[in-house]
C-alpha cells in the first residue's frame, strides 16, 4: 500500500535559483522597499541641504585661542545681559536703584582687608583699636544703607508694580549683594549714572 505522506520524486519542485555575476556581487546590496499598489517610489529629498565641507583638526594653538574666544563672549554676554537671576522689571529696578547712589558695600572689602592687616597681633594697640572701631563702622554704614536701599525698593516696587509676585525680601537681597560689589564689577552693568532719579 503506497504511503500518504511520502513524495514521488517526480513531485518535487526544485527551487529556482539565480547566478550572481562578479558586477552585481560587488554592487553593495540596498535595502528592499516595496510600495503599495498604485503609489510611486518616494524620493528622498534633496532640497536645502548643503554639501559639508571636510574640516581639518584644529591645533593646540587654535583650540587654545577657539576656547578664548568663546569664554570671552560669554563673559560680555553676561555683563551686558546677566544671567537667569537678573530678569524681571523689579529686578531692573533694583538695580537702578542701587546703580543710581554711592553705597557703603563698595567700601566694605577695603575695609575689611584693612582691618585685618590692623587687628594683627603685632601692631601696636592703638592701631588694632582704630581697626575694631572702623570695622564697627563699616558694618553700621552697610546696615543702614541695606535698609535704605530696601525701604527704597519696596516703595517703587508697590507704586509701579502693584501686582507684582516678586518676593520682596528676594529683591532686598539682591540689590544689597549688588550695593556691595565694585561698581565696575557689577553685573548686568549699571544702566543709569550715580545721582541719576529713578
């Protein structure tokens, strides 16, 4: 009895194969993209783009002076505009603020570098007096004039900015930290003259 599930070799389908000539073997092989009935292959777009250019490596020399120059714009930048902390109309107005008047703070590191050249133990006793008493003295000058400068601010900032969800205290100290750096050290740069109304 013949089996069922054995072939006759004469059934058997043998699988078409196709020779490969030596251009198509060297032709790199690309990826098979078969589109629906009734649409075009799509092209890749060409448009808008530009050819690049091969760059060379830089040297020492011109990375060094690369890294300069990116550094030093970065520095203007930031003089002339600030950073994150320095946006907002209050925090332009405490700033005129501060710019617009003379400020113990930009007294207080000289001072401070004096009075501790002067409360050395070597210096004579008067001289370490004279230096405790200015130390006093420039710490009383920049409190007072951090509450001057705050009541100042606090006032314009309710005339001008009646709805404003700035945090006042947040604005105090800023513009004390900035009434205690060197005028030309300040940044943004000031933006009005000293004596200048606000």
């Amino acid at each position: 009895m013949p089996s069922l599930f054995r072939r006759k070799s004469a059934e058997l389908v043998e699988e078409p194969t196709t020779e490969v000539t030596p251009d198509e073997e060297s032709t790199p092989a690309r990826r098979a993209y078969t589109p629906a009935k009734g649409r075009e292959t799509p092209k890749r777009p060409t448009a808008g783009r530009r050819p690049t250019a091969p760059s060379r490596p830089l040297t020492k020399e011109e990375a060094r002076e690369q890294r300069r120059r990116v550094r030093a714009e970065a520095a203007a930048e930031f003089r002339r505009e600030g950073g994150p902390r320095d946006r907002g109309p209050e925090r332009r107005l405490a700033r005129d603020v501060v710019d617009s008047r003379r400020t113990v703070g930009t007294w207080f590191f000289g001072g401070a570098l004096i009075v501790l050249i002067g409360s050395n133990q070597a210096m004579p006793p008067i001289v370490r007096l004279v230096s405790n008493v200015l130390w006093g003295a420039l710490a009383l000058g920049v409190v007072i004039d951090s509450i001057l400068i705050s009541r100042r601010i606090k006032k314009l900032v309710r005339e001008r900015f009646p709805k404003s969800t700035e945090r006042l205290g947040s604005l105090y100290l800023y513009a004390i930290m900035r009434s205690i750096t060197f005028r030309r050290m300040r940044a943004p740069a000031p933006q009005v003259k000293i004596g200048d109304k606000i």
